[in-house]
C-alpha cells in the first residue's frame, strides 16, 4: 500500500542527460555520467529521475527526434549501461522516469525510411497532403499550419510526391495516430521500457497526438485562423491559434488508454508506474488529462503555471492566483504538482531574478503534492550566454536571426550542469563542451555550495527534510497576498502550523497573523533565505511577524 503510494509525496528530478555529467569527456554528457552522479540526486532528497530522451537519434532536436525508440543513443552509452544506471538508481532508492515521445518519429528512421520506399505498412505512419498549385504554376504546402520552429509544417518529399506533416523540425515528421499500428506500435515501446524496470514516463508534446479530422471537413486539413496575438511576430507559431493541431478529444482517450498499459505492467509486479503529461495548454484542457469517469489518465499532467504566468514583475496576488487556479481546477480526488523550470524555459533564477531561487524552490517544495525540479535550480545555475556561433537548438537556428536569436533559443537553459569551480565546472575535461559552461559556476555549484555553511543547496536541501512532514505531505493549505508584495501561504494538520512567506521584492514588511485563524502565541522561524537577516530560532509574537529581505517560513 505504500510502496504503491511512492510518487505522491516525492520531489521529481529532471536529468537532461547531455548536459548532466560526461564519463567519457567528449564534451557530451552520457549514461555512465549520470550514474555516478546519482548520489547528488539522493543527497538533494529526490526520490526518482526523469531523463529527457535516451534513444538513438539523429540529435536535429536533441533526442525528441527518435530514430530507433528500442534503442540507446551510442553517444550516451550502450543497453549495459543504461541497465547499470537502472541498478545503481536502485540501489539508492531512486525511480527512473523516462521520455516517451509519441507524436513524431525522426526522419532517419527505418519507419520514414520504408515510407519514402513506398512500403505502405510505414507510409501509413505518417501524415501525408497533396500540395496545391499557385497562381503561378508552383507546388506549394497544403495549408497555412505552420511549425513550432517556424516555417511551414508540411515538407515535400518527391520519392512520394507528397508533403508530410512535422509539427516541429523538418527532422520529426508527424505520427498518424488515426492508424492503429501507429497506436500499437507505441504501446509497445511503452511495454518494452516498462518491462525494463523503469517507473514510468514523462509523454512529450501529448496535446499535439491528433490532428482534426479531415473527413469532418471535406478531406482537407482547414487552414489555422489567427491566434489574435498582436504581441508577436507574423511568421511566428503564435500569430496562429492551431485548433485543428492541438488540445483534440481523441488525444485525451489515447493517454487514458496508456495507462491502461501502465496499469498491466503494474498488476504483474505491484509497482504503480507514473505518467506525466507535458501540455502547454489552458487549465481546463490540462486538468482533462486526469481522467474521466472511470478512465484513468496521467497522475501528474505537468502544471506549468509556475513557468508560463508568473515571473519577476508579477505581484503577491499574481503568485496567489496562480498557484490557487491549479489547485482549484485540479479534481479534489487527485494530486498536485509544481513544475518550475525545464530544458525549454528560461532558468527560474533567470525569470524571477537570483534573489528569488531560494524562496521559489520553497514554494515548489511546500505546498501540496509532487515537487519537479530540473537540473541546476537546486544550486540556482542561471541561463547561460550562448553566442549566435555556439548556437546549437534548431528553435534559436531557425530564427535566422543573429541578434535576436537567444529569445527563443533554448540552449541557455541547456548548459553544462556546475559541479566543482574547475574547468566546465566539473562537467567534462573535454576542451568544447556542446554547449558552453554558464557564467557563475564558480559559486554556483555543488561543490562550494555543500561546503557553504548557508547555500541555495542547503536550503534546498532542508526543505526536502521539511516536506517529509505530515503537515506538509498531507495537511491543508489556504493562502493571502499580504499585499502587493508578499504572498504566504499556510500548511496545518492537526493542529500544526507552518507559514511559507515568500517577500518578492527587496523591502521590509510586518505580517499581521490574525489573518489566518488558530494561530495564537508566538512563531518560530524554522528556515530562512540566503539574503534574509533574520536567523532560523528567532522567536515573533504572532501578531507581528516581519517578512524581511526576501522569503522565510515559519
Ligand atoms: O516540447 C513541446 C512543446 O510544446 C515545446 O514547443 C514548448 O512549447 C517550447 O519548447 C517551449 O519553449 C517538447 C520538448 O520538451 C521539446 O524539447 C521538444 O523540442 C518538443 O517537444 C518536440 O519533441
């Protein structure tokens, strides 16, 4: 009973595995360097990992295009080795998480490739349109649908004399999961890893599974109408609202149906296995993932709201509203989960400044249900500067653009992960790491930060001994904006308190706690940011508690 229980209360690590560690210092992070760091991961208080892709690929998006889903990419290691992380992480304790990505294949894969032979089993793989003829006489896509990494989503391949659909780079054409090999095909990849040992999966850009159908509309995808959007530009994805390509209702019977699968492999061994979604999406569509009726869907469909509606401009009430939504929206019967950064978004360090880091993972630890922190925000690494030369992401690339490129470029966040203060900052001894070591890692790292009497580390460290607490894995929740600057919530259970203040700006405030009922007597500070005076022990009369600096609990 509770071995089944095991994600609901852990923190989740994200491992993007090029830049974690690299064994054999060829300047890209590996397998066997993630193994021999998996003690970092236990020390931080994490339960499991959840690796970006691991399989053989071609690397035009860094692993989300798969060539081979059964096999191991040869940069990053062998079958061996990814089985001797799995034992390792064992040996620890830890869950290993992997990344299903469904929506799209490579185009080195033997699928595309029997496709452009005409093999009809593969062509069915994929999403094929005639092109139509211009004024002029010329082919040309389509429609309007446009890629994620701009241009046109429909590519032609003249082996077939069609174009094919890729909601992001050339290199990922489109799955067609109106097709019922394409569904039992992934199925089994589902089957193959679980059946390896590993706890579960995060599912990647699961919103964009299914296309409209085009029957409904005469046989021809419609064109995208106009997102509204005058705050972008119009070659961008955003200029368009992509309501045929995303958020359809079969997507939602497809991740239900997967975990149907999870649950087979489960009832051979006992061992609940874990979904995440990842769905950019309104809150409505997202908390839909959890399921319907009787059908079960993912147990963490990813809450990026900490990511997409808040930063460092946003006020106390900003903060409350946000976190509030999800917990409204969120069936009262399910659990939920704070994602603050990821291997696509700023570095939260960088988005709501440096001061922040500490009272930021404090939120993210403390309140109710799954932590998930990526890599670095427990030292507080902040994005890397990466010139337009060393510009490797196909989202910055694909710009053109040799000035404004770092704006949707995501190889900032993507830097080596900061080790020691030596060269790479521990990461490798290679003499061009595939991306540049970020600025700070002198003291933003492991190794000075463990030794530091107060670190973000340490802090990081202490909240995760916190968050074992009944009061903060099962206890209540309500929250205030103090004012326009200070957003503080509660946790009691039985009587217990903890108050979580989180000042977000650089100015004093006195917290009044007869806001909050049945707290009476006089408070204790428990832990305390790196930049606030005020000490851990430090004893307040309830009425008058002063929210120094920046954040505190107490
Ligand atoms: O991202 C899906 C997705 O929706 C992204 O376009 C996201 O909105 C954007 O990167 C935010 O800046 C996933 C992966 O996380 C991403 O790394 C891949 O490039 C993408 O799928 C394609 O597989």
């Amino acid at each position: 009973e509770k071995e089944l229980e095991w994600w609901k209360t852990t923190i989740f690590y994200q491992i993007y595995p090029r830049s974690f560690a690299d064994s054999d210092n060829d300047g890209i992070g590996d397998l066997n360097g993630i193994t021999s760091k998996l003690e970092h991961v236990k020390e931080i208080g994490a339960g499991a990992i959840w690796l970006s892709p691991i399989f053989q690929s071609p690397m035009y998006d860094f692993g989300y295009d798969i060539a081979d889903f059964y096999a191991i990419h040869d940069e990053y290691g062998t079958m061996e080795d990814f089985e001797a992380l799995l034992a390792k992480a064992d040996e620890l304790g830890l869950k290993v998480i992997l990344d299903l990505v469904p929506n799209h294949a490579s185009n080195e894969s033997m699928w595309f490739q029997e496709a452009l032979k005409g093999n009809e089993k593969y062509y069915n793989y994929f999403v094929w349109e005639d092109g139509v003829i211009d004024e002029n006489g010329n082919m040309q896509p389509p429609n309007n649908w446009r890629s994620q990494f701009r241009g046109s989503a429909w590519e032609y391949r003249e082996e077939v004399g069609k174009y094919y659909l890729h909601q992001f780079v050339v290199g990922q054409p489109d799955l067609n999961y109106r097709n019922p090999d394409v569904v039992e095909e992934i199925k089994n990849v589902i089957r193959f890893w679980l059946n390896k040992g590993v706890a579960g999966f995060r599912v990647d850009a699961v919103n964009c599974l299914f296309e409209v159908d085009k029957d409904l509309y005469g046989g021809k995808y419609p064109d995208e109408p106009l997102s509204g959007r005058r705050d972008v530009d119009p070659g961008s994805y955003d200029y368009l609202a992509h309501i045929y390509t995303k958020d359809q209702n079969e997507t939602y019977y497809m991740v239900y149906d997967w975990r149907d699968v999870f649950e087979e492999i489960s009832a051979q061994d006992g061992l609940e296995r874990v979904m995440m979604t990842e769905a950019y999406a309104t809150i409505q569509d997202v908390v839909r993932y959890y399921g319907e009726g009787e059908r079960k869907g993912p147990q963490m469909p990813f809450n990026f709201n900490l990511i997409t509606d808040v930063d460092a401009s946003s006020s106390a009430a900003d903060m409350k509203h946000t976190v509030d939504k999800f917990l409204t929206y969120k069936p009262v019967d399910k659990v939920s989960n704070w994602v603050v950064g990821n291997h696509d978004n700023s570095r939260m360090a960088s988005r709501y400044g440096s001061s922040l880091v500490d009272g930021i993972n404090m939120i993210v630890l403390l309140l109710p249900g799954v932590a998930v922190t990526y890599m670095g925000e427990e030292i507080g690494m902040i994005d890397g500067e990466v010139s337009w030369e060393d510009t490797v992401d196909p989202s910055g690339c694909n710009t053109n653009d040799p000035i404004n490129y770092y704006k949707s470029s995501r190889d900032p966040e993507r830097t080596p992960f900061h080790w020691n203060a030596e060269k790479n900052a521990g990461f490798s001894t290679a003499e061009k790491t595939w991306l540049p070591v970020a600025q700070g890692y002198e003291t933003l790292n492991v190794e000075v930060q463990k030794a530091a009497e107060k670190s973000h580390l340490k802090i990081y460290q202490a909240l995760a001994d916190l968050r074992r607490d009944d009061v903060f894995r099962l206890g209540r929740y309500d929250s205030l904006a103090l004012n326009k600057d200070v957003f503080v919530f509660r946790r009691w259970y039985k009587g217990e308190n903890y108050l979580v203040l989180l000042n977000m700006r650089d100015k004093d405030y006195t917290l009044d706690l007869t806001y909050f009922e049945n707290i009476h007597g006089n408070v204790t500070v428990v832990l305390s940011s790196i930049q606030s005076p005020k000490d851990e022990g430090d004893t307040y009369p309830a009425f008058a508690v002063p929210v120094v600096g920046f954040e505190g609990l107490v």
